[in-house]
C-alpha cells in the first residue's frame, strides 16, 4: 500500500517542475519512483544534482544531464523524502545513507519539496533513529559524547558511505527541542553530518494519504 501512496505523491510533485530548471534529487524508494515520472519532463529540465549512486544510476538510465554541484550556484528546486516529517517541516533523514550529499544539495536549493506517504509525517520527530555519518576514526570517542545526553549510539553494520563514513543510528534522543541536540551533534569532532535537518527545513511537503488523496502543505511564512 504505502508504494501506492508514495507514486501519487510523487505524481503532484511532478507538477512543480518549471522549465529549463535545475533540479536536485534525493535518494530512497520515493524518489525512485519520482524519477520514473521525471522522465516525462526531461524537455523541461536544463540539468540534474543526485545526492546518491543509485539516484544517479537510474537518472542516466532516462539520459538526463547530471551536473557537478561545484559547477553551479544555485538548484531551483529539490526532490527528496524523509524518513520522518514533522508540521514544523523539521526531518530526519539518512535511513539510506545519502544524508551528507542530501543536506548539501537541500541548502543549495530555493525550494525543498518533500515527498511522503502518510505513516511518514509525524506529530513529534524521534520514533526512528537519527543517523549521523562519522570519521571512523571518531566512533567510540563519539558514542561516548552522545552517551552524555543519554542517547544509544549502534553502527549500522556493513555501511559504508560513498565518502568512506560510517553510519551511527542514535537511539533514545529527546527531539523536544529538535533544533538545539542538531546544534549538539554537530559540534562533535569527528561529526561529518547529522540526519536532522531542522536548520533545512522543508518548504512543500507532499504526503499521499491512506484514502489514496494527496495533501500539499506549505511552510508558513
């Protein structure tokens, strides 16, 4: 069921695309069916930023332009989902991995769009683990910090990111304040990036509903 819901998600937030736009995209089975709509709209999309080698993979697969992130200024718009989705737009991402190159890619961009099935946007952030990518060097030394704030570390076993990290899943981390344990985790040594994107919010979140309708929230101004 909840493919059904993510692929009529996806098919509204095809509609968001403009013409001869830059355009950045996340990672993750959502996404995945979004690139196979988004090959309907190539005519209208000058070129493409992936956060991941499956993305990219299967971009190439349609032919579409893969862009270097360091060869443009700004993307107009960003496609991703989130593994948790709150009504203040705060997520938790990372569940795949791609967390370093999505956040870098979301602050890039003009507009973030988040597309998600229902059981993905939650009252209160912190039923799944906030993944944060490491320097291996810095695991125990890590584990140990988070520990502080009462939190479980556990690596996620055979992991490795595409910048040669691992992964930590945090468990038990009391995401009251969302904003301020991000600011925590990031100012560990050996922190590369942490799965809560609180400072990166959403703009758009689309979220394809059990009764098979779609809801489109935006931020409030």
């Amino acid at each position: 069921m909840f493919n059904k819901l993510k692929k009529i998600a996806a098919k509204v937030a095809i509609k968001y695309i403009k013409n001869n736009n830059i355009i950045g995209i996340g990672s993750g089975t959502t996404i995945s069916h979004f690139i196979d709509l988004l090959s309907t709209e190539k005519h209208n999309i000058k070129g493409i930023i992936s956060a991941s080698e499956n993305s990219t993979k299967k971009l190439k697969k349609y032919n579409f332009n893969i862009l270097n992130i360091n060869k443009i200024k700004k993307i107009g718009i960003y496609f991703d989902s989130a593994d948790e989705i709150n009504h203040k737009m705060q997520m938790i991402k990372g569940g795949g991995a791609a967390l370093t190159n999505e956040k870098i890619i979301s602050s890039l961009s003009e507009i973030f769009i988040c597309i998600v099935d229902e059981s993905k946007y939650v009252k209160y952030l912190g039923i799944h683990p906030v993944p944060i990518e490491i320097i291996p060097l810095a695991k125990n030394f890590i584990i140990k910090k988070l520990s502080y704030i009462g939190a479980i570390a556990k690596l996620r076993i055979n992991t490795v990111t595409e910048h040669g990290n691992l992964i930590l899943d945090v468990y038990n981390l009391n995401l009251d304040n969302p904003v301020k344990i991000e600011k925590y985790i990031n100012n560990i040594p050996g922190i590369v990036t942490v799965g809560l994107f609180t400072k990166r919010c959403a703009d758009i979140i689309i979220i394809g509903n059990k009764n098979y309708t779609v809801s489109v929230i935006n931020k409030k101004k």
